[in-house]
C-alpha cells in the first residue's frame, strides 16, 4: 500500500513494525520473567514451591500491536 502512494501519487511514505518483545529489562511481574525465574530457583533448590499462576486460559497474541 505505501508503495502504491509512493508510485502513484508521489507521496513520502514511511512503514514501520512494533510489536511486543521479550526484553532483559523486564520486571518479574511479566509472565515469561516470572516463569524463567521461578524455574532457575526451583532447579537450584527442588524445595522451592510450585508456581502459582492465574488464568491459564488467557489467550494474548504476542504478535500483534
């Protein structure tokens, strides 16, 4: 579509992706860094309790804006 505007109406058109990222900066309180987290302590202590989540039935597509 940008490159339709561009060609035909000679129009400056910019296109640009964001989306949702695992990142090293995230705090525990997002799902994935709790999960990794709470599974490097369980391996280094096996009395370390059972992860606790909420609603397994949450569906997010992590692709999308």
């Amino acid at each position: 579509m940008a490159d339709f505007h561009r060609r035909v109406y000679g129009t400056q058109v910019w296109v640009g992706f964001a989306f949702n990222h695992e990142s090293a900066l995230r705090t525990v309180d997002f799902f994935t860094k709790k999960v990794c987290q709470h599974a490097v302590r369980q391996k280094n202590d096996p009395s370390y309790p059972s992860l606790k989540v909420g609603n397994i039935y949450f569906e997010r597509d992590w692709g999308a804006v």
